[in-house]
C-alpha cells in the first residue's frame, strides 16, 4: 500500500515542536517530583522517554537510490506522518496518535529528490525508497 507524505524545506520546525512539547511535559514531570518549577535534564529526559519512541531503522544506498526501512511495530501506516526534504526524512504518528508517539528522524549521505520518494508499508516496516538527486556540471558537455 502506498503512504502519503509531505514534501518541505526543513525538518526543524517539527523537531522545534516536538522540543517544546517535551519541555512542557519536563516541567510538569519536575513540579510532580520536588514541587519546584524548574527545568532539569533528568526531568526532561523522563519526559522524552514518556513522549517519545524511536523505532527501529536502516539506510542502505543502492543502484542511485537510498532505501530507508523504518519498523512500526503497533502504529498503524495511516497514522504516521512522512515529511522529506532533501537531506532529510522525518517519521512520526499524527497528532492524536497514542503515547508514545513515534518520532526518527534519517539523514541522507547526500541529497535526494523528495518528488522521486517512493513511500509503501510491508509487513508493519515502512519502505522509503528515494532517488539520489542528480547535480549536473554547468560546464560538462551534454552528447545525445
């Protein structure tokens, strides 16, 4: 079955989001333990680990394209969200997904063309299958 994704420019804006999100959560996480409002790492990693799950996955460059194999265990295909950029591929459940919600993040060895990206779901493991982008020289000589 094939999975929609979106095409952008960055990846940050999700990460940025998700950060802030964990945030909040560490400060509550920090208030229920000491009763202080203060962030500490401790706090903000038992929130990420609360939030957060980074499934397994793999990339492996083949033939001009890079393959990337993402396990999705017990999230449904049609609840994840596929956002790629050209160096980038971000994997995580849709909002109102349950906890923790999936977040894996795969970055390319060299850039790819996101409107090429293949996306299908086997056997609960996502396949991304993304052709490298081809960067032409100016000045070599195109022969027919």
């Amino acid at each position: 079955m094939a999975i929609p994704y979106r095409i952008g420019t960055t990846i940050l804006d999700e990460i940025e989001r998700v950060y802030d999100d964990i945030t909040e959560r560490a400060y509550q996480v920090g208030f229920q333990g000491s009763g202080a409002n203060t962030l500490d790492i401790e706090d903000w990693l038992t929130a990420e680990k609360q939030m957060l799950r980074k499934p397994d996955a793999d990339l492996i460059e083949k033939h001009g394209l890079f393959i990337v194999r993402v396990t999705l265990e017990d999230v449904e295909p049609s609840a994840v969200d596929i956002l790629v950029t050209t160096d980038d591929v971000l994997v995580q459940s849709n909002a109102g997904s349950p906890q923790p919600r999936i977040f894996r993040t795969i970055h390319f060895p060299s850039p790819i063309n996101p409107v090429g990206l293949h996306a299908t779901c086997v056997n609960r493991k996502l396949i991304l299958i993304a052709p490298k982008l081809v960067i032409r020289n100016a000045f070599e000589p195109v022969h027919a």
